[in-house]
C-alpha cells in the first residue's frame, strides 16, 4: 500500500512540475532579427496602394499621422523582421507586431496586409520553435531605424505584451 501511495505521489509531483514549468515558459523570446528598407520597385507599388488607401480611409493597420501622403520619394518602407522563440509546451496564438511610433512615422502594418492575407487569420509561434514574424513601417526619408517594437500573443486565452527594442 504504502509504494502505491509513494508512486501516486511522485505521478502528482511530476505532474505538478510540468504544470508550473508551462506556466513559467509562457514568455516568448524575442529578438529583432533584421530591420531594412523595401527595395524601390517593391516600395513604389506598395507606395501607391497605401496612398490611395489612406485618402479613402481604407487602410488596415495603424495611422500615425492622418495628413495626406505626399511623394514617394519623401518616404521609406522599413520591414522589421522579428525572431520569437517559444519554449513553452503551448503555442503562442494571434501574433502580432506594432511599431512604438515616432514623429514622423505614418503608418505601420502587419505580416498579414503585406502579403494580402486575411488580416483576421492568426500567426501561431507552435510550441517548442522559432518563427519570423514582421511588421511594416512607413516612415519619412531621412529618420533613423531605431524604434521599440511591442509583440502581443495569447497563450490559453490569456493576453501577453512584450517589447523588444531595435538599435
């Protein structure tokens, strides 16, 4: 009786530990793994779609200056590439990435919008492994690249935010 009791409990304690460890290991990793201004044939198509899109209120992502666009030549794209790792047991779900904007910055969208996905769809960092998740920056000429990034995801329903700081 006394080892069924003893091997009941050890079940118990390891359960318990690999239930905290899940916990604990809910924080993603993050790191800016690349930052770059899109090449200008890339750039002058995406110019013109965001420009027509902010003069009709149409644009998804977030406006940081609400001013009409001027040239093209007066701005520049900028793709943050961001690395997150995640070394819990549960997936990470509905990730995203925001630019903490500076002046100057007009608009910042996601993965999802570049590649003419459905934004509603979700990035998923799967347990265990890395992912590259970017996020896109339109900004005027001349502007460092140096921003804060802040990457929210949900583990169990549970809303998390981390910033990670390029430069």
């Amino acid at each position: 009786m006394r080892k069924i009791a003893f091997v009941l409990a050890l079940i118990a304690l390891l359960t318990a530990g690999v239930t905290i460890y899940g916990f604990a290991a809910t924080r993603l990793d993050l790191r800016v793994d690349n930052v770059r201004a899109l090449p200008e044939a890339e750039y002058q198509a995406r110019f013109a779609r965001l420009k027509e899109q902010m003069a009709l209120g149409a644009v998804r992502g977030i406006v940081y200056d609400e001013q009409p666009l001027g040239e093209a030549t007066d701005y520049v794209l900028l793709e943050y590439t961001i690395a997150v790792g995640n070394r819990g047991f549960i997936p990470a779900q509905m990730l995203e990435a925001v630019v903490v904007p500076v002046r100057g910055d007009v608009l910042c969208f996601s993965q999802q919008e570049a590649e003419n996905r459905d934004i509603n769809q979700g990035i998923t960092a799967p347990k265990g492994r890395e992912i590259m998740l970017r996020c896109y920056l339109l900004t005027k000429k001349g502007l460092h690249a140096v921003r804060e990034i802040q990457v929210s995801y949900y583990i169990w329903g549970k809303p998390y935010i981390l910033k990670v700081q390029y430069g």
